[in-house]
C-alpha cells in the first residue's frame, strides 16, 4: 500500500510538472509569434501599409503622435524578461506565474490577431479583439495584486512589465474606439469633437488615477503620461492640447504623491503596482 501511494504521488507531481512546462512553453511561442507578427507589420509592412499610415486615416483628437509609438519596443523588452523569467525552472512551480496561467499567451494571440486584422483593414473586428485583450491584461493585473504588494523579483519581472502592457493597451483601446466611431461618421455630436476629446481624456486620467490611488501602479500611470504628452504633441485643437498636458500633469502629481506615501509606509510600496 506504501508503494502504491508513493508511486501516486509522484505521478501527481510528474502531471503538475507536465503541465508547468507546458504553460512555459506556450507562454513563450505566444511571445515569439506576437513579435515576429509585430515586427513583420513594421518591416515588411503587411498588406503594403504601416500602422501609423492606416491610423491617420481616423483623424480623432486622441492619437498620439508617431513617436509614442516606439513604446512598443520598451513594452516588448519588459515582456521578453517576463518571458524569459517564467521560462526557467527555477520559476515553474512559482505561485503566481501559476495563478496567471496562459493569459499572457492569451493576450499575446489577441495582440498578433488584431495587427492582422488592422493592416488587412477588417476593422469591424478589431474593437471586439482589443477589447479581449484589454480584459485578458485587467484579469492578469488583479491575478498579481498580491504580487504587486508583497515585493520581490516577480514584482519586477512579472507585474511590472504587465502593467505597462495594460497601460498602453488602455490607451490603445481607447484610440481604437474613437476612431471607429470616427469611421461610423461620429463627429462628437453633439458636443463637438473638442468637447468629446476632453471627456476621453478626463477618463484616461479618472482611469490613470484610479490605478494609483488603489493599486499605487505606477508603471500603468507613466504609460499614460507617454501617452498624453504624445497626444498633445500631435493635436492642433486647443483644447485637446490643454487638456492632456494638464491630464499628464496631475497623473505625474499622484504619482510623486504615492512615492512618497510609499516612504513613509514601505509596506505599501511596489515597484510595479
């Protein structure tokens, strides 16, 4: 009876370790082929266009100018370190690569999907995938809630570069949205399209502050200031300009804020929360 309950639970370990690996390695082939899409839509590009000429097609008050975009390359050289930290075996029984699961591998296929559907133009689509992906990142961040506010090198490795990737995916999502309404023939009516840019950004930043005050993430708010200033930089609309300056501004204030509320109380400090 011994052996046949030894023998058991070394079958259950061996199955748990099957399935950790496994988690690894789709993890990892996600990251691959997102880049690879990626990089093939700046290179090539695909379909004959870049993203940045098909977004100026949709000229909305909350597209950020062209250089914002380079974020991208810092965003993937977070998650390459994530990759690569969830990959090795000292990290495959880790609790909290375990509780995410194959969400990164998940919102890598989304992100990959949507470069696809956009260079191709099938933009009826790329909303309902953008927003998958917003969801997949925001099931992610309060999966490593506690990983945020206990420290350590998965505060680093795992929650930073996750936070970043949702910060610029919620600044993506919502240009995305704008400028399909944009295609639809919304104009802001009956607002006007400066009024309505300044209700979006109000958001980004009620969004923005929401994430600091509570989860004191800082690394999604940095994302956001990027990403304003970049909209500011870009616009002509008076208003707009205004707005996202100021946005970036009182962003930048919380952030300085929570530091150093940080300070004071370091058990409430996290470097990516």
């Amino acid at each position: 009876m011994t052996a046949n309950r030894t023998g058991g639970s070394n079958t259950r370990q061996t199955g748990a370790m099957d399935k950790d690996l496994r988690r690894q390695l789709i993890n990892v082939i996600a990251f691959v082929v997102t880049v690879t899409i990626n990089g093939a839509a700046v290179a090539l590009p695909l379909n004959g266009l870049t993203t940045a000429e098909i977004s100026d097609r949709f000229p909305v008050l909350v597209t950020p100018a062209d250089y914002v975009f380079s974020i991208w390359s810092v965003i993937y050289l977070l998650l390459l370190v994530f990759t690569v930290w969830q990959a090795l075996p000292r990290t495959r029984t880790d609790e909290a690569l375990r509780s995410i699961g194959y969400l990164p591998a998940l919102a890598g296929a989304l992100n990959a999907v949507w470069v696809v559907l956009w260079h191709y133009e099938i933009f009826d689509l790329t909303v309902p995938v953008m927003l998958g992906l917003l969801a997949t990142l925001i099931a992610i961040h309060v999966k490593l809630r506690g990983v945020r506010r206990a420290g350590g090198a998965d505060r680093w490795l795992v929650a930073l570069p996750l936070s970043a990737y949702l910060g610029w995916i919620t600044v993506a999502t919502i240009a995305n949205i704008s400028q399909m309404l944009y295609r639809a023939g919304y104009r802001g009516e009956p607002i006007g399209e400066g009024a309505w840019s300044v209700i979006i950004l109000a958001v980004g930043v009620a969004i923005a502050l929401a994430m600091l005050l509570r989860e004191a993430d800082w690394a999604f708010a940095l994302v956001i200031i990027w990403a304003y200033v970049g909209i500011a930089a870009k616009q002509d609309e008076l208003i707009t300009v205004l707005v996202a300056l100021v946005g970036a501004v009182i962003v930048a204030g919380a952030i300085a804020y929570v530091l150093l509320r940080a300070r004071r109380t370091p058990a409430a400090v996290t470097g990516a929360s």
